[in-house]
C-alpha cells in the first residue's frame, strides 16, 4: 500500500494523526484481504453490460455503500468501545480535510451512515448465534423434507 508522501508530511510529529493513519491503513488492509477491488470492477463491468437499465446503476450505488458498510464492521470487529470513537473521529477527520485525495481514501461515501453502523455494531452473542442457528435447522428441515 502506498502512503502519498503529502499525508506523510500532515502527520509527522502528530500522535493523533498517526493514530488516524492506523485507522485508515486498517480500513484499507480490510478491502484488500476481501478483495474488494476485485468485486468493484466486476460489479462495474456487469453494470456496464447491462447500461441501459437504471437499476442497475441504483444497485451499483448501494453495492458500493453497503461495501463500506461492510468494511468498516469487519474493521471494528475487534475493538474496544473507545478504538470504535477514535475510528468516528477518524471518519469525520479525513471527510472535513479539504484535499480530494483524503475524502476519497476513507471519509468519502454516506459518512452518517458510517458512523451510526460503527457506533450501533454489537457482536454476535452466543445466544444469539445459537437461537439463529435453531431457527435455520428448524427451516431447512422444513424445506428439505417436503413430501
């Protein structure tokens, strides 16, 4: 991955910044072990087959924000509550930056959106893993033994 030289300079001497630096190296690091670059241009490469149809294009649109979605729950998986408000502050920090490149790097996209899916993400229980396992069971049994 490669850190333009410009953010560089931003956050030399900065404890914050390399803090948000991390954040956004992680959110990124994220993208790249699911391959997300790949599902991009494959969903614009359908998108553009098929570019005559507007719902297509709407579905591009959300595709594209429900992958950011995505990447920053699989991002926050392990954090503390705390880690979760430093990566808000991140989100709002990189959006408010007046150059392009940041906007576009990690604060672009609905950043409310973000930020309510970081602050509103809860794990799984175990409870609730059991009682959504039980009700799948209880449904493929169903659907399977069709006589």
């Amino acid at each position: 991955m490669i850190v333009p030289e410009s953010m560089q300079e931003d956050i030399n001497g900065d404890i914050k910044g390399e803090k948000q630096v991390r954040y956004l190296l992680a959110h990124e690091k994220t993208h790249i072990r699911h391959k997300d670059n790949l599902w991009r241009m494959l969903a614009i490469l359908i998108c553009c087959m098929h570019w005559f149809n507007p719902l297509a294009w709407i579905t591009l649109r959300y595709f594209f924000a429900d992958m950011e979605l995505a990447c920053d729950e699989r991002t926050v998986r392990n954090f503390y509550e705390k880690e979760r408000l430093d990566y808000v502050e991140t989100l709002l920090a990189f959006t408010r930056r007046k150059t392009t490149m940041y906007a576009v790097a990690f604060g672009g996209g609905n950043v409310k959106a973000r930020i309510k899916s970081v602050l509103a993400y809860r794990r799984f229980s175990i409870v609730a893993l059991s009682v959504f396992i039980v009700i799948f069971a209880i449904m493929a049994i169903v659907v399977l033994s069709n006589k």
